[in-house]
C-alpha cells in the first residue's frame, strides 16, 4: 500500500515538474524543475528494486550535470521577450520529436518489441535478485560482455574532455605563476645575498 | 524501518518509523549544540582567550541562547530577491545534511536504513547540497552572493571527487557497499582498524608476497585516510579551506543576504555535515563502534564508543582551524586537482591490483 502511494505520488510529481520545465518562464527555474525531475525518477528506480541506477542517476547527473547546467543558465544574459518569440518557430520541431519519443513508449508498453525478440538472443537476462544484486549484476554484464563499448565511451568522452581543454587553453605570457616546489626548495643560501656597496654606487640586481 | 514495517504492520511500523527519524534528529541537533560551543572553546583556549562563559556554566548553554536570537530576528528578504528560490536554498541545505544520517549505522544494528547501496547513497545526497549554495547565491540577485556560490560550488565539486576514490579505497578493500559491513571489517582491533592496517598485516603473517602487498595496501590507506580528513575539511568548508566565508577578508561568500533563520538553517546544515563527516571518519577507517582492543556487540556500549570518536574527530577538526592559516583559492585548487586527485587514483590502481591478485577481504 505505501510503494502504490509513493508510486502515484513520485510519478506526479515527476510529471507536474515535467510541463514545468517546458513552460516555466525563467530558465533557472526549468533546471530546478529538471532537478525535481531527476530525483523523482530516482525514487521510482528505488521503488522497481533498481537501486543502484538510482543511485548513480542522482550522482551523475544531479550533482554533476545539472550543477554545470544549472552554472551556465545562471551566468546567461537572458531576454525573455526574446525567448518568447522564438517558441512557435520551433514548436513542430519539438511536437515531432515529442511523437517520435511517444510512438516509443507505445510500442515498447504494448510489448511488440519484446514479442519478436526471441528470449534466448537477448544477450544478458537479468538475474534473480538472491543470485546477485543489481550491483553485482550490472558490473558483470558492464565488464565482461560490454567491455569493449564501456571502454570505447570512456575514450569517446575522455577525446571530448581533451578537445574542450584544447580549445579553451591560452597561455598568456608574462604572467607569474606560483612554483610551489620552488618556493618550498628555497634555502637561506639561494634566497638571502649579502653585499657591501661602496658609497654612491647601487647594487645590480 | 523495513523489519519495523514487518513487525507492526504499515501504519504503526511507519509511524515508529518517523519516530526514530526523530530521535535521531534530536540527537544530531543536540549534538550539534553542543560540538559548537566546543568548536567555539577550543579556538578560544588556543589563542588564549575564555570563549563563551555566560550562559550556562562554562557557557555550555551559549549554542541554544544564539539559536532563541537568531529565531527572533527578522528575516530580511532582499528586493529583486527571488523569494521562493530564497526561502527553499538554506531547506535544501539543512534537508540534505540530514538525510544522509538514515543510512549511517550509529551502534551494532542501530540504524535507520539498512541500505545495500549505503555509501552510494550517502555520495548521492550529499552532492545534492551542493545545490543550497548555488540557489542561495543566484537568488539574492546581488553580485557578491553569486560570486561566493560559483566560488564555494566549485570548491565542493572538486572535492567531492577526491573523497568519492577515498572511499572506492575502503570499499575495494572490504568488499562490500554497505556500512555495517565495512564496521564489522575491523572488528578484530585497533590494528586491523582501516587506518592502522599495515601494521596489523605484519602481525597476521602469511606468506611473504601477499604480507608485503598487504602492508602496501595498509599504507595506502593510511595515506587515504588523511587525504580524506583533508577533503572532509574542504567539503564541509572549515577552515583552512573555509574560501565560500574567509570572514576576515572577503565578505560572507553565498548567505551576505541571509539573516535570521534562513542564515541559521545554512549554519546548522553546516555543522551537521562536519559532525555526520567526523562519523564517516570513525566509521571508515576508525573501526567505528568496536573497541580499540576489540569487537563490540551491546549497543548502547556501542553508540557510545562511536559518539566519543565523533568527538575525538571534531577535536582535530577545531585544532586545525585553530592553528592552520587559511589556503588561497588557487592554492585550493591545486591541491584538489593536481595532488589529490591523481594520487587517490594511483591508489585506487594499487588497491584494485591487491584485491585482483590476492582476492579481497585484505
């Protein structure tokens, strides 16, 4: 009775939030929405047994993704005249991907996918959970059958670091950095120098 | 709560569950009280001054008369202020702060939620606090508010990831994601507490290989627990790495705008993070509730153990905002990314290997 009530509850929320982010008028608010979103959906994971993707859901992207999100909405200089103009040019680009994205999740809930797929092709079935929790399960799976496109999507993403590295670096010259094991190594010897001037002359540096 | 939901039906099994939510709750802010005033003695004694001494004897009560001003006050709301946002960002704070108690094991089989995923979900919700602070600064719609967020949001990004190999270290070593287990892992002593492991592996024998790396391994997670006392220190922002506030040079960092209760509640969220940090540490790598000579197994004995390690903890945690001068931001930043961050993961590289080749349980 409590996982129906925290069912119907979450899944609300989560809904109400979803029209929120599209509609909200100040893009700050749609992230926080957005964020609403993400921790509802994490809750239903809980609630489906899944609670490792939960888990990993609110890590990555709540507090990674959405903190960078969150960062570049708020340093905007938003015009939200502007903002508004713009919405019925790209209304049917968005109602399209909408259908597409529904037309899914029909097929998927009516199980037409699920009816042609032969059971025993499905790579991994998901094991029982007092064979292994999901934990242990999706590490099995993630590296040993998968491993391959595991380490490929680390490299893709570890290319895109270097590249948004790459383009932003500048080195500017004459600026003074700090070198700390310099100033660490640094003796009376190296760091103290004693001289006698004669009078009227100065000391070159 | 599960085993109180089975034994007392839904309702009654959910309402005793609140209950204890509460009792907690109480503790930690009683607690918190308390570790203030503390905090407040210790820096007083190290520069030689009294500290608080009027409320209370030795001013123990000063905690609970700042907490009766600070309601009183009136909450200023600035203008062009987004209210809402304004109102919710210190709840966030001090909503996340204490969530993550529910999963802390305080004594053996005294907890809230007997998790599998306990550490996961503890790195879960307390990235999720990082989010008080952003909304806070951006929603003051003042500069210097906005700067100190971006400031001290970066600060706790970059630590969070330091923290987060800390504790693959641990995990890798005791094989399991759920805090219980990672406590009865060092119940043998204090040298098989994950602080002082290599010295217990010396003393457990064996053969020559797998003592030698189990010394390693031991060392380096002696190491790691001081990377993560230091990353605990910049992730709850004490000082020396206390940039988001630095009150003698910068201005109050993302609460300038707060005042009253609002400026309480990020306060409080505060301090229950150092103090829930303290147990992480005890719980970690100080043998949690076992005794330094051996297993603990009553609880109460058992809570009291762990609270008096919390203490110990918050002590050290006082002293060196006593004693350490505050770092500059680059500085900090240095030290998060370019010294941390790879060593934590050469770490993480050896105690992996340990555990390939020796299997776990080291």
């Amino acid at each position: 009775m409590l996982q129906i009530a925290a069912f119907y509850i979450l899944a609300a929320v989560a809904l109400i939030s979803a029209i929120m982010v599209v509609s909200a008028k100040n893009p700050v608010h749609s992230v926080m929405f957005l964020i609403t979103i993400f921790v509802t959906t994490s809750g239903l994971f809980v609630l489906a047994g899944a609670e490792y993707l939960a888990m990993l859901l609110i890590v990555v992207y709540v507090g990674a993704v959405a903190v960078l999100f969150l960062f570049v909405v708020m340093m905007l200089d938003i015009d939200f005249v502007e903002l508004k103009q713009g919405f019925m040019r790209y209304a049917p680009f968005g109602g399209l991907v909408a259908l597409v994205l529904f037309a899914m999740f029909v097929l998927v809930a009516s199980a037409v996918v699920e009816a042609k797929v032969d059971p025993h092709v499905l790579a991994s079935p998901t094991p029982a959970l007092d064979v292994a929790n999901n934990t242990q399960a999706i590490g099995r799976i993630l590296y040993t059958d998968y491993i391959l496109f595991f380490q490929l999507a680390g490299m893709v993403l570890f290319v895109a670091m270097i590249g948004a590295i790459v383009l932003t670096l500048r080195h500017k010259p004459h600026v003074k950095r700090q070198n700390v094991g310099k100033q660490v190594a640094r003796t009376r010897k190296t760091g103290v120098e004693n001289t006698k001037p004669k009078i009227g002359e100065g000391v070159t540096l | 709560m599960k085993a109180l939901i089975d034994a007392l039906g839904p309702l009654w099994g959910s309402l005793a569950g609140i209950g204890l939510s509460l009792v907690y709750m109480v503790v930690v802010l009683l607690t918190v009280a308390f570790i203030l005033w503390f905090d407040r003695k210790v820096w007083a004694a190290v520069q030689m001054r009294k500290g608080p001494n009027m409320v209370g004897p030795v001013g123990i009560l000063q905690s609970f008369a700042d907490f009766i001003k600070f309601v009183l006050k009136e909450i200023v709301v600035p203008s062009g202020a987004n209210k809402t946002i304004f109102v919710i960002a210190p709840i966030i704070t001090v909503v996340t702060s204490f969530l993550t108690w529910a999963v802390l094991p305080v004594a053996p089989g005294w907890v809230l939620s007997d998790m599998n995923v306990g550490i996961l979900y503890i790195l879960a919700v307390s990235s999720l606090g990082v989010y008080g602070i952003i909304m806070g600064g951006w929603a003051s719609n003042s500069k210097y508010p906005f700067l100190g967020a971006l400031r001290s949001a970066a600060q706790m990004v970059s630590y969070e990831v330091s923290i987060g190999f800390v504790i693959v270290c641990v995990l890798l070593v005791v094989g399991s994601l759920n805090l219980t287990d990672i406590v009865n892992h060092q119940k043998a002593g204090i040298w098989d507490w994950n602080a002082f492991a290599f010295i217990g592996a010396l003393m457990h024998g064996g053969s020559p290989a797998k003592m030698g790396m189990a010394f390693v391994v031991g060392l380096v997670l002696f190491a790691m627990s001081i990377v993560f006392f230091i990353s605990a220190l910049a992730e709850t922002n004490r000082p020396p790495f206390d940039l988001p506030e630095a009150e003698s040079e910068l201005v109050a960092g993302y609460q300038v705008e707060y005042s009253a209760t609002l400026y309480l509640l990020f306060m409080m969220g505060e301090y229950v993070n150092i103090v829930f940090m303290c147990a992480m540490i005890s719980i970690l790598f100080l043998g949690g509730w076992n005794l330094p000579w051996g297993e603990v197994t009553n609880p109460f004995l058992g809570f009291l153990v762990l609270y008096v390690k919390i203490w110990a903890m918050f002590f050290m945690f006082a002293m060196v905002k006593a004693i350490v001068p505050r770092y500059r931001y680059d500085q900090l930043m240095r030290i998060g990314w370019k010294i941390f961050l790879p060593t934590t993961l050469v770490c993480v590289a050896i105690v992996g290997a340990y555990v390939a080749f020796f299997g776990g349980n080291a």
